[in-house]
C-alpha cells in the first residue's frame, strides 16, 4: 500500500475544529456530555484512520463526515433500545445538504403528507419564534447553528469573546424553547 501523500494535522484539531464539531453536535443531539463525547469519538476515529484521508475533501469536511456517523451510531444504540431500527438526519454542511437515512429495516411508517405538513409548521414556528426573541442573539444564534460559521467569524463581526458567543447562544436557545413551548406544544 502506498504512503498517503495527503498531509493531516491531528494536533492542530482541537483548536482548529472542536468548537464548529461541537455546533455541529449539539444542535443534532440537544445534549453538551453526548456532544462532547461523540467529538472525542470523532477525533479518535480520525486518529485511527488518518492512513485513509485522501484529501478530497479539507480535513474539517472529512471530520464531519466521522462525526455523522458518530451521532448515527448513537441514535441507532438509543433507537435499538426502543425496538427501532431507523435513523434519519438532516443535514447541511459547506458541501452538501440532505437527509441521511441509515439501516431501515421492514418498517409500515411511512412519512405521509401530514407528516410533510407537520414539518413544514414546526419550521414555520422555528423561525417564527426566532423572529421574537432578541434580534443580536437570534441573528447569532442562525449564523452559528443554522449557517454554521465559524466561531471567530461571529466573534469578530460582533466583537465578543467565544465565552460570549456561547452565552449568547445559550440565551437563544432558552428564549427559543420558551416561544416554541408557547407556540408549538399548546
């Protein structure tokens, strides 16, 4: 086998990728102790498959693609404890965006129009709710969750310190929660 000629530096990871996975994470798993230990699962995974890393993609892309399958795998435990075998993500990255289904085994649920509209509602109250709450930290809040930008990104262009940043987004997602409690489940 050939030496890979496609240069990582898993030194430099958890400076330079940590706090986009751990966005990337929570968002999708809601919890900071699982979000941190699917990172800490990622970046091991990529330490033991660095020999595989072909540079068709920049390292942080290829890292997202190890944490996807992280936060499949650990739905897939959850849902394999609840009888389920189906795991659906959505996603959006710089590259792709989409749904993610893995492993669907014989299974009479199929997401009917009702469904679909469903969706459709939650997102409208999402984005509804987002609209109510203060305008810095909602429009924080979408650039860091929903547009994924990087933490010094926002940092800079709001003049905050990460330890800020995440305040804030702390603050949003309260606010949101509050609103959506109001909106969505009455």
């Amino acid at each position: 086998m050939a030496e890979n000629t496609h240069q990582i530096n898993p030194d430099r990871w958890v400076d330079d990728y940590s706090d986009y996975l751990f966005n990337y994470a929570i968002v999708r798993v809601n919890d900071r102790e699982i979000a941190k230990d699917l990172i800490s699962e990622t970046f091991l995974a990529g330490l033991r498959s660095k020999k595989y890393f072909k540079g068709e993609a920049t390292e942080r892309t290829w890292l997202i693609s190890i944490l996807k399958r992280k936060i499949i795998d650990h739905y897939r435990k959850i849902n394999s404890k609840k009888g389920q075998a189906e795991v659906k993500i959505n996603y959006t990255d710089e590259d792709q965006e989409g749904e993610w289904l893995e492993e669907k085994v014989a299974d009479n649920f199929e997401q009917s129009a009702e469904d679909n509209l469903v969706n459709n509602e939650l997102g409208a109250a999402i984005y509804d709710c987002l609209d109510k709450i203060n305008p810095k930290h909602a429009k924080i809040f979408k650039m860091k969750t929903i547009d994924n930008f990087d933490t010094e990104v926002i940092c800079n262009e709001f003049g905050i310190t990460p330890s800020n940043l995440w305040v804030i987004i702390h603050r949003a997602r309260t606010a949101l929660a509050e609103c959506m409690e109001e909106k969505w489940l009455k």
